[in-house]
C-alpha cells in the first residue's frame, strides 16, 4: 500500500507527464518547440520535485505519448528524447534528493549527461537507419539550436524548485 507521501509523488508526477505533453503543444504551435525545449521542463522539475523513479519514468514517457500525436515521431525522434529526458529525471532526483548537491550543480550535471545520452542514442538509432549522425550534427541539435531553452531552464527551473522548497510543499535536499 502506498504512503501519503507516495500517493502526492504520484499525482505531482502525473501533473508533470500532462504538463509535458501540453506545453510542447503550444509551443509547437507558433514553430519555437526545438528552441524553447518545453517538454524538458516539467521532466526536469519532476526528478527534483518526485524523486529518481518517478522523473525516470515521466522522461521516459512523456516523448513516447507525445509521438502519438505525430511530433515528435517514434524514429528516431522520440526514442531518442526517451533516453535524453529519462537521463534528465533521474539525474536531476539522483544528484538533488539523494546526494544533496546544489541546486544549479543537480541541473547542470543532469542537462549536461541527458545530453551525452542523447547524443548516444541519436548516433545509435541514426546508424540504424543508414544515416550519418556526428559531432556536428549533435552540438547543434543539443546546444546552439537550444540556447534559448537552456537559459530558460538554467533561470526557471532553480527558481521553481527553490520556491517550492522553501514555502514547504516539497522535501528540501538531503542534507551532507
């Protein structure tokens, strides 16, 4: 049987899944959704908020039914984002909850490693495909494209989580 805190990990996490499929929707919308990243955000902030397992599972499928929308497609867009989004969730509760790292050191880390786990899996499923996937290739999809939305993770994600830590409504980090 679930706890209390388990059952407010589960709605938050399901509140964070809905928020990743209808923020990209809008962003889509008006052409900025591979500029602003906004399926990243509510996964990011669901590892910090819900934990490891709980971002794991949200990163992992929030792009698998967004493609059943059409964007982005299964292959090998969302396949990929699966693994890049699953690494954000769980790096982000793995290094904030259980190690207690800073704020700004969790998120970093997490964008930094979801990425080199994009880069992997992109570079896997493109050679599966029979096309050419490099270095140049991966530092424009994961960092000059997305500059945008990286500032607006690197300023709004630490100010939400902060927030919520403060007012009480989330567990603060574990303390060294």
């Amino acid at each position: 049987m679930m706890d209390r805190q388990g059952i407010k990990r589960l709605v938050l996490a399901a509140l964070f899944l809905a928020l990743g499929l209808v923020l990209p929707s809008a962003f889509h919308m008006v052409g900025a959704g591979p500029v602003f990243l906004p399926m990243h955000i509510p996964v990011l902030l669901c590892g910090f908020v819900c934990g490891w397992q709980y971002g794991l599972a949200v990163g992992l499928l929030t792009p698998l039914l967004s493609s059943f929308t059409g964007m982005p497609p299964l292959f090998p867009t969302a396949i990929a984002m699966m693994f890049e989004l699953g690494a954000y969730g769980c790096l982000t509760g793995l290094l904030r909850r259980k190690l207690g790292c800073n704020v700004y050191v969790s998120l970093i880390a997490a964008m930094l490693g979801g990425r080199a786990v994009s880069g992997l899996a992109n570079a896997a499923l493109m050679g599966v495909a029979g096309k050419a996937y490099g270095l140049t290739a991966f530092l424009s999809a994961s960092f000059v494209t997305a500059v945008p939305g990286i500032v607006i993770q690197v300023v709004l994600i630490p100010l939400v989580v902060l927030a919520l830590e403060r007012t009480g409504l989330v567990a603060r980090r574990r303390a060294h």
